[in-house]
C-alpha cells in the first residue's frame, strides 16, 4: 500500500519530517470524499474517525498526531508529550480540546497537524531540528498575526519554512473589507472596479515571515492553487467539503557520527 502520506520538495534537517495528505483515498462520502480529516465540517464523525486512524497508521505507532479546533486566530498551543497525554485523555481522542490555530513543540513523536481547504498551511522548523510549528493561515489568521505569534515560540532565530496547498491569486477574489486590513501592496491585484481584488496568502505569509525579526528564513512555496486541483479539498470550488492536512514532526535522529 502506498502511503497517504505525500512526501513535500523541501530540505529539512536530520530528524525532522512533513507531509501533506490529498483528497483520496479514504473514508468520507458525498461531497467529504473520500479522506476528510475535519470533524467540524458536517461529515459523518465515524467516517472522519476511519480517516484519521489512516493517518495514525501512516505515522507509525510512535508518532501521535495532534489536531486542533482552528478558529481563524492567532493563539499557538505549545504542546509536550506529557500534556499531549492528558489533553487527549480528556477529549478521548487526538483533537486538542483547546482553540488555536497553531501548534509548537520541541519533543519527539508529535505530528502537528493543521487542516485546510484554501486556507494557506504553513510548518516551520529550525535549521538544528530542535522545534517545530504548523500553523492554520487564511486571511483572519494572517491579518490578526498568527504567523508572528508562532515565530515568538522558536527559540532559534534562523529557520525554514513551507507553504503549502491553499487557494491561489488565480481564484481568490476578495473585496475593500479584506483589502484594507493588510499594508502589502504585492499580494494584491485589483479586478478593476475598485471594490474587488485577487489576493496571494502565499505572499503575505512569505512578507510576514521575512518581517518576522529572524536572523534568517529560508521560505519553499508550494505555488499550488487548490481550487485549480482536484486532488485538494476546496472550499471555494465545492462550499460544503472535507479538509485535507499537513503535518510536522520529529523523530530521534538515527544518523549516526563518527
Ligand atoms: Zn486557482
């Protein structure tokens, strides 16, 4: 069985692995088919259930994903095993009880997984493998600054980051009410009646990110638009349907030196 788990074209340390999933295989049916990870989206929550046990058994046993209730804001969740234990101990499962659209750690064998369908996902790491972060963007997040939210958590001040899969300039129109809550000139491409505009997450997240205090940055855009893939979850193209992921996380580091 291939695995669900698509490999990502960016270079990461020693120890440290991402991946995102894509639409099918899996579980759900109707307009969730088939691997909707999302329990807030009005599938059937033991389809939903099927598919993040797929995903569990991508990842191994030692690896247990964290999921968390986005809500378009800008709260992190740093998150260690021992908390991680109990959390999902209380909600009886892997879903963090908690709002946030973020998640941090810097221990082994938590996969922290942010789920979209146009909105922009965003997994950060040092360049040592020390600390990890993925973060949940779509224009709330990044107006209300969930990416420098998530940059405060790193201890280290040189990174790489990745964006991935979200809703491209080529669909995504936005009206004055969007438009004026950002400074950033480039992310935006008037429709040509003053009122409408085509707007880049990619490049507000890459302006924000640089202006994000760091010594150094290295940023992989995916470039790829999910409304114009079908192999993506896309709430502007279909409305009501399912949420594909993307996900971080360490592993001990097996490479061994002289
Ligand atoms: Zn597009």
């Amino acid at each position: 069985m291939t695995s669900i788990l698509q490999p990502l074209n960016w270079l990461l340390p020693a120890g440290v692995h991402a991946a995102t999933t894509l639409r099918f295989p899996g579980s759900s049916e109707r307009e969730f088919a088939g691997l909707n990870l999302g329990t807030h989206v009005g599938d059937d929550l033991l389809a939903v259930e099927q598919n993040r046990q797929m995903l569990s058994a991508a990842l191994g046993e030692a690896v247990k994903p964290a999921y968390i209730n986005q809500v378009h804001g800008h709260d992190v969740i740093e998150l260690n095993s021992d908390d991680y234990q109990k959390l999902c101990l209380q909600a009886g499962d892997a879903n963090l009880p908690s709002d946030a659209d973020a998640l941090y750690t810097q221990d082994q064998n938590l996969a922290l997984v942010v789920q979209v369908a146009d909105c922009l996902p965003i997994l950060l790491s040092d360049k040592n493998g020390q600390e990890v972060a993925a973060v949940h963007a779509g224009w709330r997040g990044l107006a209300s600054g969930v990416i420098s939210q998530a940059l405060e958590k790193f201890e280290s001040k040189s990174l790489t980051a990745w964006l991935g899969p979200a809703i491209g300039p080529c669909h995504y129109q936005v009206d004055s009410g969007v438009y004026d809550r950002f400074e950033s000139a480039s992310a935006f491409k008037s429709c040509g009646d003053g009122a409408h505009w085509m707007m880049s997450l990619e490049t507000l997240a890459t302006e924000q990110l640089i202006e994000g205090g760091l010594d150094e940055v290295d940023i992989v855009a995916t470039n790829t638009c999910t409304y114009c893939h079908e192999r993506y979850f896309s709430y502007r193209r279909e409305g009501q349907t399912g949420r594909f992921a993307a996900l971080i996380w360490m592993t001990a580091n097996k490479t061994s030196e002289g």
